[in-house]
C-alpha cells in the first residue's frame, strides 16, 4: 500500500467538537421546538449537513436555524471544543514526513478553520475542502476529489478517515482507501456496518498503517 496521501473529517476525527454540536442543536431545537428534543434526540444529526437536518423539520425555515445554529456555534466555539488523544502529535509527524495532507468537511470553511487554528493544527493542512467549496457533500465524492484535484493526488494513493457514514462512503465512491475511528460518538459498531479498510483505536495507529516509524 503506497498512501502518500491523507484526507480527514473534522469534528469527532481531529478535533471533539461533539459537545459544541450537540449543544448547538439543544439551542437551536429549543427556540423553534421548547421542550421536544433531548439530548439524545440529536445524536443522529451529528455529521450531515445542517441543511439536511434543518429541511426536514421545516422546509420554510430552514436557514433561519442555520443562522441560529451558527450564530450559537461561533459564539460557544473555543469554550468547548478539545483535542483528541495523539492527534497533534501524529499530524505533525506525518507533515514532517512529506504525506500531503488535506481536511474535508461538511462545516464551511471559516468555521472549520477556527477549529484547526484554536487546536494549532492549520499549519499542517495543504488543504482545506469546506461545505461551501463544492455543489455536493459528503457521501458525494466530490470533496474528495476535489481536495486531490488541490494536493495533486490520485485516489489510489490516499487514505480517507472519519468518524462517521458519509466520510467511509465518500472515500469508497472516490476510490481511496477509508479508516474508522473508534471513538465516534455513535460508537465503533455502528462505523464497522460501512466496512472501512482500518480502524484506529487513536490517531496514532495511522503511523503503523502508514509505515512510518
């Protein structure tokens, strides 16, 4: 296996932005929806596009909760976001050893550069592929290849890890080799159903999948 390329999810792969997403809908759901959804109701729309999410609860007011979601998210950002254990050390070891390295994400790109930047991981990155850089999102392939199209790679050379569905499926319908992580919030067995071709118990099992010591 020759990967010299590595694209990643975002949130709940490099960095666990699972409570500010969580708290993000619970904010949002409220104001439209008092008292209906908990906690655990919003689990499912961890990963999708908000518009996904938002269009099927009511189609006319779809970007008014985007706005209200983000509006909570950007304001919250940095008081809840954390790193996951081995990320910044893995990243920066594999930039140093020359693999190219991309981020492709259903955020929009501003906002997903805030996360890499409060976690000091944007210097790393050749490139970032947000919601608002392509027409289809993830399980599409377009952002896949469209961040190869950037880093001048092929599928054939590039590993695709995620945390969710969308992330394993976007990188088979590319044609590049996909990796689990383990601490999904919608847990290991759930992300072992779409059959990816690794799966990380922490971010630094990608050194012995990649070869580098």
């Amino acid at each position: 296996m020759n990967i010299r390329t590595v694209l990643f999810d975002l949130d709940g792969t490099l960095i666990d932005t699972n409570e500010l997403i969580i708290q993000s809908f619970l904010h949002t759901l409220e104001m439209y929806y008092p008292g209906k959804y908990k906690r655990e109701d919003v689990l499912p729309f961890i990963g999708p596009p908000l518009y996904d999410t938002f269009v099927a609860l009511d189609e006319e007011r779809v970007q008014e909760m985007i706005d209200t979601y983000r509006a909570f998210n950007h304001a919250q950002h940095d008081a809840f976001i954390k790193e996951y254990e081995t990320v910044y050390e893995t990243i920066q070891t594999l930039h140093a050893k020359g693999f190219k390295l991309g981020v492709v994400t259903t955020k929009i790109h501003s906002t997903a550069l805030m996360g890499l930047k409060r976690t000091k991981l944007d210097s790393f990155f050749h490139c970032v592929i947000g919601l608002d850089d392509v027409k289809k999102a993830k399980p599409d392939p377009e952002p896949i290849f469209k961040a190869l199209s950037v880093l001048q790679s092929t599928p054939e050379e590039t590993l695709m890890v995620g945390d969710n569905y969308h992330d394993i499926l976007a990188g088979k319908h590319a044609g590049t080799k996909t990796a689990g992580v383990a601490w999904t919030i919608k847990g290991r067995e759930y992300l072992e159903q779409y059959e990816p071709d690794f799966m990380l118990e922490k971010m630094s099992d990608l050194l012995n999948i990649l070869g580098v010591e």
